[in-house]
C-alpha cells in the first residue's frame, strides 16, 4: 500500500506509523512508541468492503523485510489470533 492510501487505515490499526519529526511505530497494546527501524503485521477489518485486509508495513524498507520475515518464519502460529 503507498502512502496515499495508509491515512484511511492507519488511524484505526492497532499498531500503526505515526508521522512526525521523527516518525515511529506505536502500539496500543504497549502504550509505546518506538523510534528504531520497526516493523509490523496486523490483520484488521476491511474498510472498504467485507473481509479482512492483512497489513505488512515498517518504519522503511528494512521494518517492512522484518515484518515480511516474520510471517515466513511464524505461519504456523498465525492462526487469527494476535502474536
């Protein structure tokens, strides 16, 4: 997803970017945010339609590979329920 379509979802995600003078990651469950190249993987609700979307998204290119990583090296454990 490019940026132009991340602000419709963004705002909604559990974890999501926060843009800034120093963007991060920020996560709702942990009340933090977190400045390090970051990544994350989110199964959230299709706002443009039914269904769910599975969101893959870093802090830059190297947050993104880690995520990406993470499902390969976890697919057996993502089963719907939050890893």
């Amino acid at each position: 997803m490019s940026l132009r379509g991340k602000s419709s979802i963004n705002d909604s995600l559990p974890v999501r970017i926060v843009s800034g003078d120093r963007h991060s990651v920020f996560s709702e469950k942990t009340k933090k945010h977190y400045y390090e190249d970051a990544g994350f993987v989110v199964k959230a609700e299709n706002p443009w339609g039914k269904g769910e979307l599975l969101v893959v998204a870093g802090k830059s290119i190297s947050g993104t590979k880690a995520a990406i990583l993470s499902i390969v090296q976890n697919a057996p454990l993502l089963n719907g329920r939050n890893v």
